[in-house]
C-alpha cells in the first residue's frame, strides 16, 4: 500500500527540537549551568501551555464542559500556541473526530489501533487520509471570537510565543540563551510529548473502570503528568463532564483550575455525570468481569445465579435511592419548601435515609462477593 506523503513542515520540526533540546540544554547546562529563575520560567511555561491544552483546548473547546470568560479564553489561546499543537480548530475538529470514531482506523486521526508510534506522533508527521483538515464538526467553535483570532494570527503567536516571551524574560534576567533553551526549546519539547501520551499510553496501559467499548484506559499514575488527563477510560465514557479523575484524591489538577475559575466567576455551567450513571458503568463492567472468573468454576451455575441476583438488586438500590434523594433535595430546597408539610419533608428525609443505607449494605455484599471469588476458586476442584 502507497505510504502517505511526509509532511516535511511538521516532520523537520518535531525531529529538530527533540535533537537540539537533547545536545543544547544538557550541552549549555554542563557548561554555563542554569539558575533558578531559568528553572521557574520553564515550570510556569509547561503549566501555562499544559493547562491551556488541557483545561482548554481539550475540555472547553473541543468538549463543552464548561463556559469560560473571555479573560480565560484569550489566556487558553496564548498557551496553546505557546505549547505549539496547532490552533484550536484543527485542535478540537481532530479530537472531536478521535472520540466520535475511536480506534477505527480509517477515520481517527489518532487511532491507537494503528500501534504506539502512530497515535504518539507519527499522525502528524505525514498527511494522512485520517487527519485530513474538515472543520464541519466545529462550526460552534468558529463562532467564538477568539478562536476566530488566533486561528488568524496562529504563526505570529507562536513565534511571539515560543521565541519572543523567553527571550524577553530571559533579557530581564541577564541570560537570554538560558531561559530561551528552558523556557523555549525544552518546556516546547516536553510539554508536546506529554500531551501525546495521552493518545498513545493511555488507549494502551490501565484500566477499563466504566466501559470497554474503546481502547481508553484509566493510568492514575499518567494522570500524574499530564495534569489529570490519565482517566481516559472515565473520559471516554463521559467526555462533556469537566472532571476527569472524578474522586477527590484523584490527581486532576485540570478539574481544580477549573473550579478555582469557577470560584472567581470567570467559568460557569460546570457539567458532572449524575453518580447513579457513573456507579451503574462501573457495576456493569465490575458484573462482566466477574461473570466471565465465575463461569470457571465447576459450581458455576450457582455462583454465576448469585452474581446475577446481587448485581440486579444493586442495580435496583441505586435507582430507588437516586429518586429518594431527588424528592428530598427538591423537599429541602428553599423555593419548592412550601410545597411540603413539616410531616411530609421529615417522611421523605427518612426514606432517603433508608434507601442510603440499604445501597450501603447492598454494595457491601456486592464487594464480598467479587472479593471471594479467589477464596472459592481456590477451594473448589477444577
Ligand atoms: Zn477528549
Ligand atoms: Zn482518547
């Protein structure tokens, strides 16, 4: 089959900076050394490119998650061009066309059906039928002023960017070679390769929580540098929720910008799945699984009956409390509270109550359950 034609701009650009940043940042450190000035405006740059990739180019832009001031936007559209991907159009119409055609080969532009190297980089270094430029699917995008703005001025950002802003910086402090080979080549460089990791690692290594009808994976530890973006399988599942890592100690530091700008009025509209459908995802996969380990055993006819009793009841228990606490948060909120009487807001309290804790008791035992197959596959002969 005819390969598709190298795209010399890209492929000469993402081989040279890696090469330079390789041989010049550790050359020019052995021999003139960096300070820490140099090192802070390397970190505040990878941030401020990682945050604008993440908390904006992927979650506002290309998801709707959220609704951001115009401040945040132009602040996004700095750093994207900083962190070199491309402007949002391109940006968001890809990752759109990625998570509307996942692991089809022919259709996402980063398919990791078509091996690490591929949906790593090797997609943007020729001019594939898959990522052939269409922005049909981002005509809401085109209507934002900003977007409108940088996809005009997208070269000059990016070298104001990438070139001038360390440079300036570097001038300040009396070192421009330094902060530039930083702040410039190694912050561009890293920032880049840690974006793609996403598209590469996590549709390759983790965990499959909430649904395997894609290659996305949950990689806490990959969530650790790519600013929470590791919960791609929750991702995947639920692309329009803000969140990625949805529990508080999950490492998404992407979900807590957000809701600091949230905080300071300037991000609204924050969307978040309902816990009864991410609980209900999680329990269909748990259920799966567990079905195909008991269908092992020599008993299973009984076991597999059990699994399916506890898991419908379960089920059944999510429901019933979701609308329990439903009548009860409407009970008690301060618009509709006239429409109870004291008796009738303390019966419905009580039904919440209850139905919390039977789905207690009743996630209790669906975990014993899923925990004891390894005791009863153990006792039991083959
Ligand atoms: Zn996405
Ligand atoms: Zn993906």
């Amino acid at each position: 089959m005819q390969k598709a034609p190298i795209n010399w701009t890209n492929t000469l650009l993402f081989t040279l900076t890696p090469l330079f940043a390789l041989t010049l940042v550790p050359y020019y450190g052995l021999s003139h050394g960096y300070d820490a000035y140099e090192w802070g405006v390397f970190i505040l740059l990878m941030g401020f490119c990682g945050m604008s990739i993440t908390a904006g180019y992927h979650r506002l832009w290309s998801h709707k998650a959220y609704k951001a001031h115009a401040l945040i936007r132009f602040f996004f559209a700095l750093g994207g061009a900083c962190a070199l991907q491309n402007d949002v159009l391109h940006w968001a119409s890809d990752h759109r066309r990625h998570h509307a055609h996942v692991d089809n080969n022919d259709k996402d532009p980063y398919s990791a059906g078509r091996g690490f190297w591929f949906s790593h980089m090797g997609w943007i270094l020729r001019d594939y039928e898959s990522g052939k430029e269409d922005f049909s699917n981002v005509k809401d995008l085109q209507r934002d002023p900003i977007v409108r703005w940088q996809h005009r001025h997208y070269l000059t950002l990016v070298l104001l960017m990438n070139i001038a802003l360390p440079a300036l910086l570097g001038y300040l402090h009396g070192d421009i070679i330094a902060t530039v080979l930083l702040g410039g080549l190694l912050r561009l460089v890293l920032s880049q390769h840690v974006t793609w990791l996403i598209n590469s690692i996590a549709h390759m290594w983790g965990r499959q929580t909430y649904s395997d009808a894609s290659s996305a994976r949950d990689n806490p530890l990959l969530a650790l540098v790519t600013y929470g973006e590791g919960y791609h399988n929750y991702h995947h599942t639920f692309q329009w929720d803000y969140r990625n890592g949805i529990k508080w100690w999950h490492y998404d530091p992407t979900k807590w910008f957000i809701r600091s700008c949230a905080f300071l009025g300037l991000a609204s509209e924050l969307k978040r799945c309902s816990p009864v459908v991410i609980e209900s995802a999680r329990l269909d996969m748990q259920y799966r699984h567990a079905t195909e380990k008991y269908a092992s055993l020599h008993n299973a006819e009984k076991w597999l009956q059990r699994l399916d009793t506890e898991y419908q009841q379960l089920k059944s228990s999510l429901q019933v409390w979701a609308q329990h606490q439903q009548s009860w948060y409407e009970a008690k909120s301060s618009e509709l509270h006239e429409k109870w009487s004291h008796w009738e807001r303390l019966q419905l309290r009580d039904s919440y109550r209850e139905a919390r804790y039977s789905l207690k008791l009743q996630r209790q035992r669906w975990h014993a359950l899923l925990a004891n197959f390894s005791s009863i596959a153990a006792t039991s002969p083959a």
